[in-house]
C-alpha cells in the first residue's frame, strides 16, 4: 500500500523526468553550453517549463520565468536537469533569480562540471533559505551530460570517429562509395551534432567529398571543416572551397603566401601549427579548437589519422559501418590494423558496442 510520501516522491520524479526530456530534445543545438530541461510547479501544478536557447541562451530557468505571465514564484518548486549555474559569464547567474523570485524549493539531477559553478549552487541557495535537493535521480542526466563533462574535466573537444568498411575488412583508395543509404543519413546526423569536421587533405584530394549535413531541415546545421595539411597540398578546385559559406580551418606548416591568401578568399582561415611534423601533435591541434568553441569534433579520414587519433586516446565514440558485401583486393586498403586497434581501445577503456541487423557497429 502507497503512502502519501511515496506518492510526493513519485510526483517528483516523473516532474524531474519531464525536466530531463525537454533536455534531451534540445541537445545538439546549445552549441557550447549544455543543454538543460526545467519545470516550475507550484501548489502540486506545473506553472511553466523551459529548455536553453538555441546556441546557448538563455538558460533553461530563465526562459521558464519569463514564459510565464504571472511573475509570482513565491514558495514554487524547480526541477532541473542540470544544477543551476553561479557564475558571471555573458550572462548573471541562475541562481540570482531565483533567489529573487523566492523559489521554495530547487530539484537538481547533474551536478555541473564547469569549475565555476561546481557544488556552489546548493550552499548559495541555501543562504537564502531554499531547499536544494542534488543529484535527483542522476542516473538518468549521466549519459545526457557524459560528452559535455568531458569536455569541462580536460579542456579538449568531445571527438567522434567513423569509418566505413567492407565485409572484408577493406576501404576503396578512390572515392567509390561503401555505405548504404541507412549509414549515410547517421553520417548527416553526426554531422548536425558536431561543431566541427576534421580530415585530412589527402581525404578532400582523392574523394572531393562536400562534407556539409544534407538533412532536410538540418541544412544549416553543417559544422565547419577542419582539415590537417602540413605542406599545404589540398586541392583549391575541391568542392568544400567552391562553397563560400562553409568555413574552413586549415593547420599546416606552409609558407606559401600566394596559395594562403587564395584560400583565405574561400572562408578559409590557416592556423600555422609548428608542432605537424611527421607525427603531428593531434592534441595541439584539439586544444586549439577547443579553444576556438569546437568542443564536438567528428573526424571523416582515411584509416591512418584515425590510428594516430585512436592510439593517443583522443577518441570518445566511434561508429564502424560495416557492408555486408566484400570488394575485391585490387586498388583497396585493409584495415585489419586499426580494428584490432579498436578492439584493444574497447577493452582497456570499456566502450560499449553492439551490431544491429543493417551490420552497423557501434563503440561508444
């Protein structure tokens, strides 16, 4: 038989659950901040909700204050899927407002990782005789937030790797395509997450790939392309640099002023890293971006960056499409390396995998 405690606590955490879910919709699109769900409710009614902003801001709270007409908050209750932040940043902190709307009570899932914030918000808001409860059901925030507190923790992007591969184990050295239909739109869909593509030049030379998200709707959603060109041998005929709008980061060693300044009229900025020699600093490279805002970095490459960057453990998840179809030896790569090195990274660092029907791997 239920009491009515345990029907307060159960209340409390379907309204947290709520709190999460509009979290969970929103991911992808706060850019650099994380993103956050939030419930208000006030005598044991939801009196409004909301999630951050597109790129960012405003925060979840203050965009479910301000939603509602009534500016009375007197004695209500917040569920938020992230702790509130308390810091100055480009904005004042959330838990300014809602001392200010005298909240009752704040439920938070996720402690945040942001140095400045972190296990601040409760001693705060207690001060001002708010009851905080932390860590809510916080098993269900640590996936939703496990990429943004790596990137808070290390100061180094979130990286993704992919590679399609044939029954065979073996890449085409031309651009022949080995993905179906299925594969390719996660491709787009990794595309639209991440802030930033890397690859290589030899990759934009022998494929003259787009590297843009072609989703219908997530159009816009193409992230900037980073490419590793030590000597500044990529193609200007290739189709990234005909398309204007996309922005380009180039890392190279070059000189060459004439060829710089005909990329730099296609949206193309060149960073002059003199660390790429013939092992380049790949966490140089990452750092920089990091501190460019890139904190979510897919790499479309050829198996050899990929080793490189799966042998310094700069890669958080990768995607493995493989075809049910093998190709022939002739004019082909075998990968047989770098699985074996996945497989060795998936078991010193416990990374979760499983193969659906489409023969689709996935490390995460």
């Amino acid at each position: 038989m239920s009491t009515k405690k345990d029907n307060f606590q159960l209340s409390d955490k379907k309204l947290m659950q709520l709190a999460i879910s509009l979290a969970e919709n929103q991911k992808y699109f706060t850019g650099t901040n994380p993103s956050v769900g939030c419930v208000i409710t006030k005598n044991n009614k939801i009196i409004s909700y909301g999630a951050t902003g597109s790129n960012g801001r405003p925060h979840a709270e203050i965009n479910a204050i301000n939603k509602k007409k009534s500016k009375d908050f007197n004695n209500s209750s917040m569920y938020v899927s992230l702790e509130p932040c308390t810091h100055y940043g480009k904005t004042p902190p959330c838990t300014n407002a809602l001392i200010k709307k005298k909240f009752k009570k704040v439920f938070f899932s996720h402690t945040d990782e942001d140095k400045r914030t972190k296990n601040t918000a409760k001693n705060i808001l207690k001060k001002h005789r708010i009851n905080v409860i932390k860590d809510f059901i916080k098993n269900r925030t640590k996936k939703l937030y496990s990429d943004y507190d790596f990137i808070r923790k290390n100061n180094l992007p979130y990286v993704i790797g992919k590679l399609a591969i044939s029954q065979n184990n073996r890449i085409y050295k031309d651009k022949t395509p080995i993905s179906n239909i299925y594969s390719k739109d996660i491709t787009h869909i990794l595309r639209y997450r991440s802030q930033a593509l890397l690859t290589s030049y030899v990759t934009i030379n022998n494929d003259n790939p787009k590297l843009t998200c072609r989703l219908y709707g997530l159009e816009k959603c193409s992230p900037i392309i980073v490419i590793i060109d030590k000597d500044l041998k990529v193609k200007l005929s290739s189709e990234i640099f005909k398309n204007k709008k996309l922005k380009k980061i180039i890392f190279s060693k070059s000189n060459n002023k004439t060829k710089i300044k005909k990329l730099r009229d296609t949206n193309t900025e060149i960073f002059n890293n003199r660390n790429l020699d013939k092992k380049f600093d790949l966490k140089s490279v990452l750092s920089i971006l990091h501190k460019k805002n890139l904190h979510r970095i897919l790499i479309e490459c050829g198996p050899t960056l990929l080793e490189n960057f799966i042998n310094k453990g700069l890669v958080n998840e990768f995607y493995l499409f493989k075809s049910n179809k093998s190709i022939k030896i002739k004019d082909t790569i075998y990968v047989k390396k770098l699985l074996k090195i996945l497989n060795k990274n998936y078991k010193k660092n416990k990374i979760n995998t499983f193969i659906d029907k489409d023969k689709l791997t996935h490390f995460n």
